[in-house]
C-alpha cells in the first residue's frame, strides 16, 4: 500500500528526496513525496499523522541543509605570487593550511594551472632592479618542492600573462618587451611559434575554452591583439583605450571584456570584429576579470575604489558590488589598517567561487559568486598579485 502526502520541503530538497521514493516517481516538479506503509505497520491516527509529518520534515530539511552546506564549502588548491617578498604561496582552500611558501626568482607576476590542476606555472617578470626572462614551474603534487626553471633567453625578456592551451602541454605566454607572444612546449621547453604583436606593452593574454583564439591587451599602444592559435597568428590589432590591461575572453569566444585602469571603464569587444559594443561604467579601476565558466559572470577586481564587482554577462551591468574594508597586513607584527587593494582573480572550475588576492594586506580573498559575499579569506605572501586556482589537493601526508 502506497501513501501519498504532501511534501512541504522546497522544490530544490523535494527533488533530493525523489532517491527515498518508494516507486521510481519522475522526479520532476512534483509537490508529492511517496511514502511507503512497511507490511504490518501500524497506521497512525490523522491527527498522530498531522503532527508527526512535520516533525519528520524539518528533521529531513535540517539534515539536506546541513548536508549542503557542507558539500558547497570552497575546496582546492590556490596558487598566489607574491611580487614583494619574491616567493609562491600554495594553499589548501577548505582548511585554509598554509601548504608550502617557496622563495622564487624576483618579481614573480601571473599564475596559471594546468588543465589537470598538478602543474602551476609563474612568469618571472622582473621588478625595477632586475629584469626577469624565465618562468617557475611547480610539480602541486608536491607542494613543498623547489620549481624548476625554464629560461626564455635575452629575447624574450618581461614575461607576463600565460595561458595553457587545453592539451595541458603547450602554454601562450606574452613577451611585453619583444612586443610578442610565446608558444611553448613545456615538456621539451621549445618555443613552437613566436607570434609578433608590434604593439608596445604585450601585457595580459587570455584563450577562449577551445583553445582556438587568444587575445592580449598591449598596454602602451591602448590596443587588443587577436590570435589565431591553430594557425600561429596575429588575426586582427583594435585600438579600444588608455592603459588597458586586464582581459578576459568568454569561454564560448564571442565576447573579450577588456578593463581599462585610467577610463573607468569595462569594455566589451565582439570578438569576430573588434568592435566595442558595450561600455560598462562604475568602476575605479577595472584591473583584472575572471569569466565563470557557463559564459554567465563577470569577477572584476577595482584596488581603485577597493571593491569587488559581480557583473552579468548578458546585460552587461553590474549586479553585485562588494566592500573591501582596510584591514591590517597578515602574518606581520604591523596591526595597522590600510587599503586592501585587491588585484588578481582566478574562477574555481565549478564557476562558484571567485579568488581575488588583496595585494596590500598579504591575502586572496574567497568570494561566493551567487551569495556576491567574501566568505573567508587565506594568508599568502607580501605584495601577493597573481593567482591561479586547481581544483586537485595535494596530498598533506
């Protein structure tokens, strides 16, 4: 004998209950929960029911929400550059253990990770006593070891933004100085192609989901390069504004939403033409964008007003802005507050959180994208700029 009653938990928990159905209900937006009477039960009354169920209910509903609440905690691996105190930072994000700081070369800038989350690579960009031409690469499943070093040669000096191609082997990094773009193979550490932008500043690279198409920001020349990266070329050079640097090109490739630090300004370029679409207004300064992964969310980082905006992709407005308090440095006998600053972003893979790191206080700030919130916030290094994320946790053992 099947009892039907209504359930009075929310659609989202009605539609995790469907596993403890009786019969294989569609699982669906149905309001009613199955309940089987084991043979030779006892029925209770109607009233001993009324009253039960809503006991048995909020028990279920506390549980389901517990049981969610902590399977959405932030979990992962962060990599943070820490461009003052010329060492990497790697962090276990749900414990927020502090795993290994690793002195590196002066000036390390931006971070990428492999598509399997084990290899992270910084660009040694140098700072104003030393000009870097090499980049520092970590083994995350083993932390606390020293990187290797793969030399660019005189050449190719200032590094700086890296992308990794979707085959986890080859890696775009841009040469500010020699005004080009590196493809590399990082297993034989060969240079496949040296793609020429003529633009001065070839600072900030960013590659569409696919792999097929690259965009840097050339910081000098106030312009955006395109790149063909099946063809190894330079497809298209557009004039978009003063002292442009962060970049972000959506995963599905239509769209590059390019910040600018002195107009204020987000711009959206079609990314077939160049054209500005979109001006999105409201910032100090645009710096760094992360892109979530379902094409829907913008991450921009603005140390020029101290905040944090979540901006919807489709509208092109910002939906959330975010306050970031002065706040003292961590890990240093310093208690005095100052301005954050927050600089790098990176986007966890599943799209729900946003890591941004506070370049003035030694932090990365957790972001929850949907609640628009910092929900905790991780101690890395001085001068703390570029961030990557992995998704793989390092053994601790």
């Amino acid at each position: 004998m099947l009892t039907r009653v209504k359930s009075r938990l929310p659609g989202h928990l009605s539609r995790c209950a469907c596993r403890w159905r009786a019969r294989a209900d569609h699982c669906g937006t149905s309001t009613a929960l199955s309940v089987p009477t084991p043979p030779h039960a006892t029925t209770l009354p109607p009233m001993a029911s009324r009253r039960a169920l809503p006991v048995a209910a909020a028990f279920f509903t506390a549980t389901l929400t517990a049981t969610s609440a902590l399977s959405a905690q932030p979990r992962g691996t962060i990599v943070a550059s820490n461009m003052d105190a010329h060492s990497v930072t790697i962090v276990d994000v749900a414990s927020a253990k502090n795993l290994a700081t690793i002195p590196v070369r002066e000036g390390p800038h931006e971070v990428a990770i492999s598509p399997d989350g084990k290899q992270a690579v910084v660009a040694i960009y140098g700072n104003r006593n030393s000009v870097g031409s090499s980049l520092a690469v970590f083994d995350l499943t083993k932390p606390t070891a020293e990187p290797r070093y793969i030399e660019l040669g005189a050449g190719n000096q200032r590094p700086h933004g890296l992308a990794y191609l979707p085959d986890g082997k080859n890696l775009l990094i841009t040469g500010e100085r020699a005004q080009r773009v590196l493809l590399m193979n990082l297993d034989t550490q060969a240079i496949d192609s040296s793609m020429s932008t003529g633009q001065a500043t070839t600072h900030m690279v960013s590659l569409t989901a696919n792999g097929g198409h690259a965009y840097t920001t050339n910081i000098a020349a106030m312009s955006v390069s395109a790149i063909d990266v099946k063809t190894r070329k330079v497809t298209g050079t557009w004039p978009v504004g003063a002292r442009i640097e962060g970049v972000a090109v959506m995963p599905d490739g239509k769209e590059v939403w390019v910040g600018g630090n002195e107009s204020h300004l987000v711009y959206a370029l079609d990314a077939a033409t160049g054209a500005v679409t979109h001006r999105i207004e409201g910032f100090g300064m645009a710096y760094r964008i992360g892109i979530t992964p379902n094409n829907r969310t913008a991450i921009i980082s603005d140390p020029g007003s101290e905040k944090i905006h979540i901006a919807d992709v489709a509208t092109h407005t910002i939906r959330k802005t975010i306050d970031i308090p002065a706040q003292a440095p961590a890990g240093g006998a310093d208690a005095t507050a100052r301005p954050a600053s927050p600089q790098g972003v990176t986007i966890s893979r599943d799209g729900n959180y946003a890591f941004v790191t506070l370049k003035a206080v030694a932090k990365v700030a957790v972001v929850d994208i949907a609640r628009g919130e910092v929900v905790k916030t991780l101690t890395v290094g001085a001068g703390s700029d570029g961030v990557g994320y992995s998704p793989f946790i390092p053994s601790t053992k």
